[in-house]
C-alpha cells in the first residue's frame, strides 16, 4: 500500500479521495484518473478559444539544415538562409536547433550556447 501512495502522489495526487481510479499498466507505471471536479481547468472549460499556435518543424539540427522537413513547409535552403539573415545570424553551421512553426513560418533559433 505504501508504494501504491507513493506512486500516486509522485503523480501529483497526495489525497487519495481526489483519485477517480488508477490503473496498474502491463509495464509497471500506474495511471491516476482524478475525479472530474478535481481536473485542472482548460480554456475550453473557462469558454476561452484557443488558436492554434502552429506545430514546431525542426529545419537546422546541430548544424546540418534539414531539406526533407523544409519541403514539408514548401520552403528551400535558400528562404532559410535568408531568414536566418533576418535574425541576425551569418551562418547556419553554429546554430544548434531551428524549427520552424507550420502555421506562420516564423523561425526559431536555438543557439545552444550555454
């Protein structure tokens, strides 16, 4: 019982009476389903829309541009260049994680430093 409590409460739940059910999986971990009530609250719930943000696609990965993700976006070497000109960057070959998201096309650059 005591590592059952504990599982639970590494979840996040220290109060069993929170706990709708949990579930013992076939690999080991448990499941907590917490009461309805005890649900954190989204923005659909408060009736706030949410616009979707865009998925990020990774374009530049510890250096090396990554060509079939651009064409994913309809985007080549050359717009990418250009973009991360914009941002102030001289060259790719430093930059450690680019993604791009797929809704706007902005860019963003992870330098890795640090």
């Amino acid at each position: 019982m005591s590592e059952l409590l504990s599982s639970i409460r590494s979840k996040g739940y220290p109060d069993i009476q929170n706990i709708q059910y949990a579930i013992l999986e076939p690999n080991g971990d448990i499941s907590v389903m917490p009461k309805e009530e005890e649900l954190p609250a989204t923005p659909k719930m408060l009736g706030h829309e949410m616009e979707y943000r865009g998925f990020p696609i990774p374009v530049i990965v510890e250096g090396n541009i990554q060509h079939e993700n651009l064409k994913l976006i309809h985007k080549d070497q050359q717009w990418l260049i250009n973009e991360i000109k914009a941002a102030g960057f001289t060259t790719w070959n430093n930059i450690f994680y680019a993604s791009v998201r797929d809704t706007n096309h902005s860019l963003i650059v992870d330098e890795g430093k640090g």
